[in-house]
C-alpha cells in the first residue's frame, strides 16, 4: 500500500504501509505531516529520493516481508535510484539492536510511538495541529478509526503488548474531532479499529465508553458505522443494542475467540471459558437477531490434541459464524507461549487449518443463500466497465464478502451507496443486479 500523488515542493517520499490496518492509520498520519512540510508524495518508487518502509512483525510471514522489501529498498539506495531509505513500526519495536546491525545501509530506524522523530529525519516537523489529520491510503469512502493504542491483555501467542505498549484509549473528544475530519474528506464508512475495543475507555473515564462513542459518530450521520476487534471478556452488551436501533450501526462484529477448549484458552490466557464463551455469543444473537459474526480462530496451539481440535470443529458447526478465519499457530520468540514446546507438526497445523476452513465454507455458503431474492444496500468499493464489486454491511473491507454487480448500463461510482437485488450466491460472493432505486 503506498502513498497518494500530491504535488509541492521538497524532497520525493515514497512509503510502504505494510501489516494491519492500525499501522495504515500511522501511515497515514505520517504523509499528511510529510505533505504539510513541503514533501512531495509519489506512488511511483523511481520517482522517490526517499523511502520509508512501516513494517510489521507480528508473524514470521509478515517480518520476513518487512525484511524482504527492506532489501530492496537498500539495493535501489546502492544503485543510486534513491537517497534515502528510514524503517518504522512493529519489526523495529522487537529487533531494533539486530537490524541496525544488519542493515547498516538503512539510514534511520524508528518504533511505533516515535513519529515526531522520523519526521525530523526525512527533512519534516511535526506539528501538533496536524495531530488529527491524515492522508488516507484507503479508498476515498472509507476510513480506520483508531480508538486506542497497545494493549493491556496477556495472550500468550500475541507479542502485540511488547510492541505497542500498554493500553491507552484515544479521548472521545479527539475521535470525534479526526471523524469530522474525515467526514469533511468524503468517507462515508467509519471502520472502528483497536487492539482490543471491548475495553476502551476504562483507562481514561473509569467505564466502558465504546457505547458513547458509536452513538456520538452515529449522530454525525456517516452512512455506516462499523466495529472490528472486539475482545470477548468485558464486551460492552449495550453496544449490541445499539446496532439494533440505530440504522447506520452496521449489524456486524468482528470479535476473534481463537479457541473454545477451556484448557486452551487457559494456556492461551484469555480470560474466558467456553461456557461464557457461548453464553455471550447467544446473548449478542438474542438482542439483535440480525448480527453477523465474525471470527479467527488458531489451530495447532502447543498441546493441541486432536480432541480438542474436533471440540473447535464441532463448535464451529454448531455456532455457525457468518466469517471466520483460521491461522496455524507460528512459534514467536517474543510471545509468552515461546516457553511451551511446539508439539503440532507444521504439517498437521495447515491440515487442520483447511479442515476447519472446509466447514466454514460450507456454513458461509448456507449463511449467504439466506440474501437470494433480497434487495440489500451496497456500498460500491470499484467499477470494471459493467461489473461493479462492493460490499454489504456485512461485510468489512478487505476481508469479507464481494457482492458482484450487474451494472445494467447503470452509472455507478465507487463510494456511492446502492440498492441490490441479490439473485446467486457462493460462500464468499454474491451476484447481484444493481436496482433503479
């Protein structure tokens, strides 16, 4: 993900956003400082005398493309295409020492909390006026919304506390003021985003605050209103009603559980069993029947047996979850669980992964028959001639669902909000006509 054109009058910066969407957010907000210095931006990396790399490191897969791209950045530096190469981020909070050491060609390296400094090294001042402005990487329509930084809670696979630091809630009257912001730049879709989102506002306000603070960015009329990554202990109930009543409160929750064996989420340290577990997921169903959950789970934890495997499956089948992803476990040396012995092959790991992912894509495809012959609002994320591709409420960016939509000759923009009759479906799409409404 790289940085939109802008025009002005210093030095070129090129940067590659990669991981999450909350490292997006920082992104973000380092290009618009970047911009108001005089920086000029480009999407085009041999147009750059800078570049900047926000890498992740919260899984192997991921440090090793942060690495990767680090590389190239350094042989295009020594080709003399570039000035300039600076890292950022998650890999640099775990291996600041080694990779200074390793890649002396880099001319800076720079953490997660240290965005006044980088700044200063590629010829820029922060400027705390600027504090809730950003440039946004994502389509002009839709926004992250970062509630909060770091984490508090002690799951032994996450390295995400040691990266980020501990939990702190953005205050609600700063969120507002950067969701105006963003409003006042076109995005009608607020994705709310946080390590954990059950527990914000417990550190600044003594409560839970989530609640306040969707029906406050309800009142400011965006179109839709999302909730990703909630934590299942101490979710806020209330927010479910919430979804209920107001129409632009999308009725979806991603909320990832990771495992539903009682010893397993004690190992995992969680802080919740499988009965609570299960009495939440029928409490949020309950008060609003029509939510859509989604999920992630972990297979091949060490100690995994095949029972408690089949006790996933089986709960899997039986909750039957809109969304649901599925990772193998991967051995971190800065996670909690580094200590324990990394019984499940790799082999058996990915075998387990594809089992699972075998039954969710049975589930989704019964889950989405349920929209043919509907007419569902969509909201349209691209345009290919007559083929448009967006998403229902459903449906978060980049991860979930694809509606396919007969355009019919229709004009249809990207960002605007359409009416669609949906008439097929498989597990991860649904066809649709765009209607005259």
């Amino acid at each position: 993900m790289t940085s939109n054109n802008l025009t002005s009058s210093g030095p070129t910066l090129f940067m590659l956003s990669l991981g999450c969407s909350k490292n997006t957010v920082d992104s973000e907000r380092l290009l618009a400082q970047a911009s108001a210095a005089g920086i000029r931006l480009t999407d085009e990396v041999d147009e750059a005398d800078i570049i900047v790399i926000n890498t992740c490191g919260f899984i192997e897969d991921a440090k090793e493309e942060s690495v990767n791209e680090t590389l190239a950045a350094i042989e295009k530096k020594n080709e003399g295409a570039i000035r300039e190469v600076y890292v950022m981020g998650c890999l640099v909070e775990l291996y600041r020492k080694e990779l200074a050491e390793e890649l002396p060609e880099v001319d800076g390296f720079f953490g997660t909390r240290e965005l006044p400094a980088i700044l200063k090294a590629i010829g820029a001042r922060y400027r705390e006026e600027l504090a809730d402005t950003r440039l946004l990487l994502t389509p002009p329509h839709y926004a992250w919304l970062k509630i909060s930084e770091g984490c508090s809670r002690r799951c032994s696979f996450c390295s995400i506390p040691k990266i980020r630091g501990p939990y702190q809630s953005q205050p609600v009257e700063q969120l507002l003021r950067e969701a105006a912001e963003l409003q006042s730049k076109g995005v009608r879709e607020l994705n709310l985003i946080a390590q954990d989102i059950s527990l914000y506002g417990y550190d600044l306000y003594g409560k839970p605050a989530l609640n306040d603070l969707v029906l406050r960015l309800s009142d400011m009329s965006f179109e839709w209103i999302r909730l990703l990554y909630a934590y299942p202990l101490n979710f806020p109930l209330e927010v479910i009603d919430t979804m209920r009543v107001r129409d632009n409160v999308c009725n979806y929750i991603d909320m990832p559980l990771q495992h539903i064996s009682d010893r397993i989420l004690q190992s995992m340290k969680r802080g919740i069993g499988r009965d609570e577990t299960i009495r939440l997921i029928n409490e949020m169903r309950d008060r609003n029947p029509d939510i859509r959950l989604r999920t992630t789970m972990i297979a091949g934890y060490p100690g995994e047996t095949r029972a408690e495997f089949e006790e996933l499956l089986e709960f899997v089948r039986e909750t039957r979850f809109d969304r649901l992803g599925c990772f193998p476990y991967r051995h971190e040396e800065h996670a909690p669980s580094y200590i324990l012995e990394d019984t499940v092959s790799d082999e058996e790991k990915e075998a387990r992964v594809r089992e699972l992912m075998e039954l969710q894509e049975e589930i989704s495809a019964e889950r989405n028959r349920v929209f043919e012959g509907q007419t569902l609002k969509v909201v349209i994320d691209e345009v290919d001639g007559d083929t448009a591709y967006g998403r229902t409420q459903y449906d978060a960016p980049e991860v979930d669902n694809e509606v396919i939509l007969d355009t019919q000759g229709t004009d249809v923009q990207p960002g605007e909000f359409r009416m669609a009759e949906i008439h097929d479906t498989t597990a991860y799409e649904l066809f649709s006509v765009v209607t005259l409404v």
